[in-house]
C-alpha cells in the first residue's frame, strides 16, 4: 500500500483525527449539578462581573482556534475550506502533543477579508488565541493586522512567523557551527510571498543586514516596477538588497553566505550553489519536495543543508515553534505575540544545540525533541511579561516546568 491509500484509509477508519473529550465524569445527580445546572450559574456570574475570568472558569484558558479560508492551503493552492479542513485538524493534533494546548479547526465559507475579519473577531470570547492558516497572500497580512488591532487575544499567522522563527532558529545555529556573524553575512531569501517576507523580517530583527529577497521575476529591489510588489514586501525594499542587485538568482548567488528557499521543487540546482561563498548555508523549505535535496546540496560542497522534509537531517519545521508559542502566550494570558516573543523563540530554539553538539547534520533540533516546547514557551512568557503583553506575572521557570509534565504524556 503506498503513501496515498495508508493516508486515506487512516483518516476514512477514524473518520479524522479529532474527538471530544470530557475533563470532568458525570457519575450522579450531584456531579450533573455542579456541571450544569443549578451550579454552572456561578461561574457565569464571577465572570459576569470580570471577562478575564473565563480565562479560569471554562476551556477557554487552553483553547487556540485555527482558523482557514482555504484559499492556501499546503502545496494544493485555492482548495476551498472543506478541502483543508484535515490540514487544520491535523494542526489542532499537533498543538494538543507537542504543547498541550487545545485547539479547534474553524475552516471558514468565506474569502471575503471583511467577512473574515468579522468572523474571527465574533469568536474572540471562545478563545485564548487565533492561529490564522492557509490564507492567500497578500490578504493575510491585513487580516492578521487588523485583528491584532481589533483582538485582545494573540493572533497569530504560523504560514508567517511559525515558518519564519524556524528558519531563522536554524540560521542562526548554522552560523554558529560555520564561525559567520549574522550581521556579516549576505543571505537570499528565493520566495516572497508570505513565508518568505517574514523571514526577511525576522532575520532583520535578528541583527542581518545584508539581505535579498527574490520572486519569481529575480532579486528585488527598492524602485523596481511597483505591479510587482504587494504592500509587505513594498515595506521591506527600503532594508534589503541596499546594492540594488538586479537579475535572476543564478545571477545575484556569487558569494552569497546563506540561501534559504521557499519557493518551488528544484529551483536550486548543484550547479547554481556551487557559485556560493565557502562554508554556505543552504535551508531549502519547500514542502513535500524541496529546492535541493538534502544529500544532492551536500555533494554539491555546500557545508550545512536543512529541508522541512523529516526524513533528512536539519529539518526547520514550524512544529517546533507554534505549540511553544501558544503554551508560553497563554500560560500568561499575552494579549498578543509581539516581536520580541517570536525572537526569543528563536534563540530558545537555537540555544538548545550546544556549541560543542553542533555538526553538519545537527544545527536545529528534531521536532521530537522534548525539551523544544517548553523552552520556547519559557521564552516566550519571559518576553511577554517584559514587554507587558501580559495579563498575569507567571516564573518563567514555573512555565517550563509545567510545559514539561503537560507535554511529556504527547511525545511519549
């Protein structure tokens, strides 16, 4: 049986991957009374007189929405939301084992920005958070904007910052393994649509200042033709390519540093890095096939490679980033996920590869690693508390060592 029919028969026999479960029994009468009525009545009316209280008294506390038009989705493009609905249910899996956090698909009939603007922000009172997913660019950047203006939970999309904080994570343990500066070091980013403009973002943030986007035309420039730019990526010409290299990427790579890929299958060849700088750095992140294979960019001289494919060494996997994030945003109840918390979970991420563990084929930890939640969300309430997105002052230390026993029953 290949691939394809062990998928669909997996979720056809569990009709999905998802069920609803009870924290509480109901064994009598008594316990009917203290779930329902007349004993629910009581919470109702503690929150009543404080909203804040929902976050204690009822699921909400631990419950993120992710949320989906479905216009996105994948590698599959505009697939509608019933078609992404297994990709939202599949994330609501993977927040529940890798941070314990409760989540639920909320996959949207709409492509309208207004009416999903309007929607989420309905949902704000059901939840501690919003993970937008698999909206087309460039309208997911205003929706995420103007819901983050609009909510007064973390709103939060992981095709954007999820993907970018493990780049950079791996980035940055890359560098070090190599002995290069980040602020010395010239980088191409080939893709800039969502993924990609988030990268440029992050890797500015982190201390890069030679950095290059490219789109399918080659590198980007600031005066380039404006039909070509969206409005994020219009934001970040003024900071990158300040040399204003023109052409393709065959024609902009001589010496580049570090290339990361979120683009297309094959659109690195052996030949095309060969002309990279020594030591290069090579994260080719388009999934299910990369830019280059792993063991193909390795014969071809390049010094540490990564994919988001698991079955290769230096996978960057945005399930190393959002299940932490969230646990560490709601364990101190953020009102949103500022730049600084997603920077601390890069260098969470990063600082767990030791400088003497770091090789070729360790610069990021596996997502399997235990230890990748609770140190994102120990960073990531740490960050909150500082730039006062907090509602509640938690120990960081406190947070991860909760994350730890919430999250080791998951991963076992």
């Amino acid at each position: 049986m290949g691939l394809r029919e062990e998928a669909l028969l997996f979720h056809r026999e569990n009709n999905g991957k998802l069920e609803m479960t009870n924290k509480v029994e109901l064994k009598d009468g008594y316990d009917l009374s203290l779930a329902y009525t007349p004993g629910v009545a009581e919470p109702c009316k503690e929150i009543n007189g404080d909203k804040d209280l929902s976050f204690e008294y009822t699921c909400r506390g631990n419950m993120v929405a992710v949320v989906s038009d479905g216009t996105r989705v994948l590698g599959l493009g505009n697939i509608g939301p019933e078609a992404a609905l297994p990709v939202m249910e599949g994330k609501a899996v993977l927040y529940k084992v890798f941070g314990d956090v409760d989540a639920v698909p909320v996959c949207l009939g709409t492509t309208d920005t207004e009416h999903l603007v309007q929607t989420v922000k309905y949902l704000e009172p059901s939840f501690a958070g919003i993970n937008l997913e698999d909206i087309e660019s460039p309208k997911c950047y205003e929706v995420e904007a103007r819901l983050q203006e609009m909510m007064d939970i973390p709103v939060f999309h992981d095709d954007q910052h999820g993907t970018a904080i493990a780049a950079v994570s791996a980035v940055v343990g890359a560098l070090r393994l190599v002995g290069k500066e980040m602020a010395k070091v010239r980088v191409l980013v080939n893709g800039a649509g969502a993924a990609g403009t988030a990268i440029v973002r992050l890797l500015l943030q982190a201390g890069a200042t030679d950095v290059t986007m490219l789109n399918s035309k080659g590198a980007m420039y600031q005066g380039m033709d404006k039909t070509r730019v969206d409005s994020m990526q219009e934001t970040l010409l003024g900071r990158t390519n300040k040399e204003c290299r023109q052409g393709k990427l065959e024609e902009v790579i001589e010496g580049a540093d570090v290339l990361i890929g979120v683009s297309a299958p094959g659109a690195f060849t052996p030949e095309l890095i060969a002309k990279m700088a020594k030591d290069a750095i090579v994260f080719s992140l388009c999934n299910p096939q990369p830019e280059i294979g792993y063991e193909e960019a390795k014969a071809a001289g390049v010094k540490v490679a990564g994919t988001g494919r698991s079955d290769a060494p230096n996978q960057v996997n945005n399930v190393s980033v959002f299940p932490g994030i969230f646990r560490g945003a709601i364990d101190v109840r953020a009102r949103r996920i500022n730049d600084e918390m997603k920077l601390a979970a890069v260098y969470a991420i990063a600082d767990l590869v030791k400088e003497e563990e770091l090789r070729e084929d360790y610069v990021v930890p596996n997502a399997f690693d235990k230890r990748v939640a609770p140190a994102v969300a120990k960073a990531v309430a740490k960050a909150a508390m500082e730039t006062g997105v907090a509602r509640v002052k938690v120990d960081p230390e406190e947070v991860e060592r909760r994350a730890v026993k919430r999250i080791a029953h998951g991963l076992q």
